[in-house]
C-alpha cells in the first residue's frame, strides 16, 4: 500500500521516481507523522480531499469532505442552543472604525489583525469598514437598543458565519486561517449567576463536540488574566493536546464578559424594582479549527482518520470480483448492503468504479478516514457474509449477512470509543506534574504538556514566556482546569518560588 | 387597534400626538401600504423585528424573526439539492484581482460593486484584494484543477454564504443590500444536456420556495440577452410581482453558463473516447431577498402577514382573562393547548406577559404576522373551546377543544393556500397584453406587467429602456415565460413592429 511504502523510500532518486507515481495516482503520504508533522499535516488534509489551497495565502477551500464534518457538528449544536432558547440571527460582515473602536481593550487584542475596506469599485470609501474579527462590537450597540426592561432580558442570539483575522504567523487549514466558519453567541442577562451558569452549559456542548463527535479528549478549565477573551471578565475553554508537537490547542471558548462591554455600550435595563442597571454577558464560540484538531489527533501515516460520529460515510463497500467469479453476484450483494446499512440510518456508500482495483479503493478510502471498509468478494459471496474492515487499528471481522446492521452498528461503536480511549492515554501520558523551574523546562523540552502549581499572577505568566522564548514558540499558560489536584498547605509556586494559589496547565501551544 | 387607527389620523397635531403614542408603545404603522409603499415597507420589516437598520448604509441585521424563515427556506432547499447529490463546500470570501477578471463580460457585469480590502491593521497589502460578489471566478480555478476526465464528472457544489455588492442605487433590506446571504450552487457536467436538465430542476426547487412555502407566484421563464448573467449562455429565473409598485423581481436565477467560463479557466476533461472536451456549467442562487418579496406581498397596514409553513410561530396562544374570571384555569387552558398544538408539530407559543393587554397583544402579533391567534376567555374555558382568528383575513372560528389539533391543521393549510390565492389574483389583474407601443406606454403608466410580443432584437431592448427613462426607472423584460401564450403568423414587436418571435413580460423592476 502507497502509505507503507513512503516508509522505505530509499535514495533521493528513488524517493523522487516514487513521488512521481504517487503524483501519478494520487494516493499515499511522502510525510511520516512521527518525522514530519507540519507536512504530513498539509498531506493530508489535501490528500483526503478535505483542503485545497487557495491562491491567497491563510485562506483555504472547504471540499465537501471537510464541510459534511462542519455540517454535522451543526446538527448536533444548533438544536441544543435552540433547547436553550438561544434564536439564530445574521449581523452584518463589516464594522464601522467607530463602533470597532469603542472598547480599548478588546480592539487591542484585534487591531492588528483587521482588515478594511477602502474601496468599492474604483471609487474610495468615505471612511474606510472594517471586517468582522469577531461580532461584539458589531451587536452591542444593538442590545442596547432592544434592552430597555428587565422583560427584555435575557437576550441570547448566535450567529453561524466567516470571520476574518488578517494574520501572519503561520497559517495552517483549519488551526489558524484568514477567514474561518464558526458559531458565536452573544447573551445578555439580568444577573452574573444567570450568566455565569450558562457560560458553563456552553463549555459543557463544546466538551461534547470534542469528545462525543471527535473523540478528542480535552480539559475544562478557566484561561489565566493575560491569555483571557480582550476584555471580558473570564475566559472558559476546552483544551486539547497534540502529542506529536507538543502544543496545546484552545479548542473553544466560552467567554463571561462581565460589564465590561455593557458599560462601553450603554447596555442598562431597568429591573424588577424599577432600578437602573447593567447586563451581564457572555459570548462563546467555536470554529472550523475542531475539524484541525481531530486531524492532528486521529491522522496516521496511511491519512485522515474519522470517528464514525462524524464520517460523511461511515462505511464504504467495496467489490472484491476475480475474473471467473460471479462479478454481477458480487455487485448485487454489494449494492444490497449498502441499502440495508442505510435503511438502518448508517451512512454507507459503495464504490464500484470500474477502472480502479480493489487495492487502489482501500489506499482512497483509508486516505479520506473511512471508519470501516467492507469488502464482498467470491467467497464471501458464497458464505453468505462479509469482511469488515477497521480504519482505526487494520482489524478484520468476518460479519454474517443475517447480523449485518446489528454488527455494524456495534463496530461503529467501539471505533469511536476506542478512537478517544487511544486518544486519551496518548494524551494523558503526555502530561507532566512539575513542581519546580528545572523539571519544568525539562518537561517543555520534552513536549510534555505540564501542570504545575502556580501563584496565578500575571506578571509571573509574563515572565514565564520571557524565560521560554526561543524558536519552539514561548510556554504559556493553557488553562487552569475546574478538576484541580489537591494543593497542599504551602505549596510553592514552580516559576516565582510564591505560595501557590492553583494548579495550571502550561506548555506551548497553537 | 393600532393599524386601523393610523387610517384616521386627522389634523397634524393629532398625527403627531398618535406617532408619539406609537412610539411608546412600539406598535402601528404610521404609514399605509397603498398610500406610502417605501416608508409603509421600511416600517413593517422593523416594527415587525425582522430587520434593524445598521450604521453602514445598505447593511440591514437579520434579527431571528427573519432568520427562523431563511432557516426554514433552508431545511428544504438543502436535502433536495443533496437528493440531487449536489454536496455542500465552502470557498474563500476573499478574490485575488488577477482571477476575478479573467472572464471580461463577468467581471464587467460586477466590477463596480466590488468592495476592495487594501489594508490589514496599519499596514497596506501588496495587492488589494477583492470581496466576492459571486464566486464564479473563486471556484472554477479549482474546477479545473479537480476535473481530469469524465469519471470527475458531474462536479456538483453549492455553499451558503455571504456576499457583498457595493451598490449605491436606493439600498432596501433584503431587497438590495450591500452584503447578503444566499446559496450558489456551481455545477460542471460532460454534455450540455445534462446541464440543461439540471437548470430546470433547480429552477422548479426555486418556484416551489416562492409557491410553496411564501405563497407568492412567480412566472418561470429565460432572461433576454440583455438581461441574462452576465458571462452566462442563458439565464432562467422566476419572476414575482409587486403590485402596489408595479414593478418585477427577480426572484431567483437558474443559470447555464455554457463553455464560456469552462474556456477562460480551462476547465477541460478527457471524454470516454479519450478525446479532449471542455466541461458545461451552471450556476444558480437564490438569496435572503425572497423573504423581501414575501413581504412586499402579503404585508398589510397591520403589519407583516406570514404563510404558515416559513411562520416561526404559527400559532400565538393569548389568554383573555376578566376580573372575575379563572384566570389560572384561563393560563392552564393556553398552556394545554399549546402542548398539543407542538406534539402535534405545529409551532405554538404563547403569550403570558402581564403587563400588555390582550389588546395590545392582539397587535403585536399581527405586526409580526403570525397566523393564526387563539384566543381563550372564560367564556371558551366554559364551552370548552378556543377562538381562532386569521391574520389573513381577520375570520374569527370557534373550535371545540377536541377537534383543536385537526382545526388548526386545516386552518393553516387554508390560510397557506389562501394567501397564494389571493396574492396570484392580484398578480393576474396586474397583467396586460399588450401589441402596440402606445398600448405599452399606457400600460407601463398604470404600473401593469406587461406581456408584449417581441422581436427579441438586443437593440430594441436597449431602445424601450431609453425611450421609457424617466423618474420611475426605465422598463425592461422580466422574462420569456415558459408557459408562451400562442404567437400568430405575422405578429408584429410590439416595439419595432419587425416579426416577433415570442412574447415577453416587461415592466419596472427592483
């Protein structure tokens, strides 16, 4: 298989007599995950038909592949919100520089990253607009607007849209681009528990998108003062671990952004005594970059690997004819696999394309993650039965036609949760308890993703990243988790020497 | 009530003193659909919370009453182009110059309304970078890229999306905005007459949005050459009519683009005799202007009117209780009734605010055109019933509490197909055959839509829009109906008195 044989490239020339044939049939990776992370990245989420590159640097093309992930996330969130009686709404896509401007902090955080148009047709714009980095400024003014008495809170909207931070560090398909897909909410209340209560339901969904839908595991937690939302009171996230590189990913966010924004907006109601007072909000979102995770954790040399949870197909049928065999028979059976597999809600799809052979269709389909392979060929024809086969580990299992739904199903099933059981000791094994400065940076050089106890003070985050600079990227502060180990009476902090007051995990992160 | 009050309004000073009411209380229209057709519009789509206006010019907030609809709209269009095996993607908002004006006639046709980014934080770009204002030309590089022969196709994508076309004529919300939503399929077949086909399909998907769900009819026809996309072989749509204005628009466009674009881009396959073909492709979009025809068609002076099947609500549930009524028992009847009402899939709410009358109540709901009111008094709690009123029409039903879910049912299906009804007679009294030109002139002046026979010459198309410029907007053709009237031998263009070869609507448009 094109996969394995990437291992055994020998010298240059052959290496590059084998690119050509894999240019040729398009299959099979030239980057090892193990060896070369960056590239076998880039490899695969073109190789599986997921990305194109585009022609404008830090933006990238969704396939279908890629958008039916995105989809299904959907129809799993967007009925949750609505339980919460959250309604979707569409602000628009441009900013006006006053508006932008209006909460220091914030803007800060974003300013370097907007773009504007000045522009339209040859004609320059009057005042130059700018494009949404993210929509708080873009809706505030507006619940100040619709806000006027306690009855009118809370106001809970989301919006499914693109965003667009212009930025020049490192662009990478779904992890760090251009423009990106994403939901963010924007709620209002009349008090911080009502929204200190929902900042956590939220944080609680994007847990689920992550290890329910990616079998990714991640860790709730709060973000420190200096990694925290610009402006906000607190930041919540999920966070995820890439072992191979050591780096955290924020997975997803979900923000209490106090009264903050309230107080730039003018954002009062008048409450049930008849008082003036100020809302409590939260904004929330996650992106397109869950799809860039679940690569990062799942991929392996032979390409994309799909939970079945979130597989556009979940199985693939492939016919398996030799030349004297009843090839029709084989091609029946095939067709009336798929057909009861779907009857029973599972998305199965056959690939009877005539020009490849059976090989070149299992290298394609492990490419693109398929969950499970099932092939028909003569004897399994004549036994009545058919052979699966795992995406996630290579195991085969002979499933007899009279159990195929029920056996599936169960297949199904354990991929996905051996999928995160894999994914979580991996990840759990990359996680390094320090107490001190030394095992620390050890710990970072060993890409360890670290917890540590620390004196939670800003200026000790700050000199962290000072200390740890240098061509890896700085270590920072990924989150302090809600499952905080004990910390015993006098624990000391691992970078200021100072009484600890929580544990944190660190590291360096995407 | 609120609506029919504004008809009386007398002396200035009155007016004045009811605005301020109005304003208070934020119910009524202060302007009549048949009086002030602009402001009376403007009204309705804020007053009935789908539309805030936004501090950019020619950008509108979708707020969820407008966006529950687009969502509905939505929930059907996309499962039918999926049955169609068109999957869903997603491409880049941004263009690079070099690639938007590769096609001439296209880039001619949008050039003025391209918004340019220039700019990213405080630093210029190297090349500006244009905003899609469709994405003919972001796509079909990749086109060409991804079709090698003809197992590539048909290539069959679509994305919802944004897009923005700075336009500076008369901004209206959904109806001419600088950015909105829509869905733009793209598609790439072997042979001209599958695109063809499919031209077809799309459009019938386009005519039942309109018919089906927003209950308002449209002529399916071709667009003349002057008319069509630009860069297009030939361009179908479906064309509604205001009759308040007297002016066609365009509802949705079903395009087939022919091999023009295939050219530019080299978009080329190996056919199945190995020879060398170039592909066929259309395009077609509709967009969150139907939501603007809807309601240029059904509103009236209270309000906005909803068919029932694009209704978030259909059935508001308004308890009217009396002093010395049971007004628990009242509450528990509205509550009982929109349980069963929602087990039995119809979107029931109700309304237990106290601090609105039920009068007011009354009033707010019709402004945001809701169906369907029930509502329960204690004299319906005794006789073990509900009054139902229609928006529509204003009838008022009694229905016996064991016939609710069937009534309602029946109920909705008639206002559905009584507004379509309704709005195709209006439609139908609107049109007028004419065959001379003072016939036309005159025509044209009681803001007819007009169906003409035509030479379907360019030039004299040019020459009725010059001859009729004016104040109001030159005329133009809407479309060529499919469904053409029959053409006797030696009929004459109406416009040119040459031979016409078919007959086609004209009239004013958006």
């Amino acid at each position: 298989m094109a996969g394995s044989e990437a291992k055994n490239s020998g010298s240059k020339q052959s290496g590059a007599k084998k690119k050509e044939v894999k240019k040729e049939t398009g299959l099979g990776l030239t980057n090892r995950k193990a060896d070369n992370f960056g590239e076998w990245y880039s490899e695969v989420v073109v190789n599986s038909e997921m990305i194109e590159y585009y022609d404008i640097s830090g933006c990238y093309i969704l396939r279908p592949w890629a958008m039916a992930i995105w989809e299904i996330m959907q129809g799993f969130f967007d009925p949750e919100i609505k339980k919460m009686k959250i309604k979707n709404c569409y602000f628009p896509l441009f900013v006006s520089p006053g508006v932008l401007e209006k909460e220091k902090e914030h803007v800060e955080g974003f300013a370097p990253e907007v773009a504007w148009v000045t522009k339209s047709g040859k004609t320059d714009l009057e005042i130059p607009i700018a494009i949404r980095p993210t929509s708080e400024t873009v809706m505030y003014p507006y619940y100040s607007k619709w806000i006027r008495g306690h009855r009118d809170l809370p106001l809970k909207l989301n919006q499914w849209c693109n965003v667009v931070r212009w930025e020049f560090s490192n662009p990478t398909p779904f992890i760090r681009s251009r423009e990106f897909l994403w939901q963010e909410g924007h709620t209002a209340f009349a008090t911080k528990e009502e929204a200190d209560v929902e900042v956590l339901e939220i944080l609680e969904l994007y847990r689920r998108i992550y290890e329910e839908f990616l079998a990714v595991p991640v860790i709730k937690g709060k973000k420190s003062e200096m990694e925290k939302f610009a402006g906000g009171l607190y930041t919540t996230s999920v966070e995820a671990f890439i072992p191979n590189t050591g780096r955290g990913v924020q997975g997803a966010t979900s923000h209490c952004l106090g009264q903050n924004f309230a107080k730039m907006f003018e954002i009062n109601f008048e409450n049930e005594k008849g008082e003036k007072a100020m809302v409590w909000q939260n904004s929330w979102a996650y992106s397109t970059r869950t799809i860039g995770v679940m690569v990062m954790v799942h991929g392996d040399d032979k390409g994309l690997v799909l939970p079945p949870k979130v597989a556009s197909v979940q199985v693939i049928v492939i016919p398996v004819p030799y030349k004297d065999a009843d090839t029709q028979g084989i091609i029946d059976a095939c067709t009336a696999t798929v057909n009861t597999l779907c009857e029973a809600g599972i998305r199965a799809e056959s690939d009877f394309r005539d020009n490849y052979s059976p090989g070149w269709k299992y290298s394609h389909w492990e490419m693109k993650g398929v969950p499970l392979r099932i092939e028909i060929g003569p004897k399994d024809l004549a036994k009545k039965q058919a052979r699966a086969a795992r995406r996630d580990n290579g195991a085969k299992i002979d499933i007899a036609n009279d159990n195929l739904v029920d056996e599936v199903k169960k297949l199904l099933d354990t991929v996905q949760q051996n999928l995160f059981d894999v994914a979580k000791q991996k990840r759990d094994e990359c996680i390094e308890v320090v107490h001190t400065w030394d095992e620390f940076v050890q710990a970072l050089n060993q890409r360890k993703m670290i917890l540590a106890p620390w004196c939670d003070e800003e200026a000790v985050e700050a000199d962290v990243k000072a200390r740890t600079k240098g061509e890896m990227g700085a270590a920072k502060t990924l989150c302090s988790p809600f499952d905080q180990p004990e910390l015993p009476e006098g624990t000391k902090c691992f970078a200021s020497e100072k009484p600890a007051k929580k544990w944190s995990y660190w590291g360096r992160s995407y």
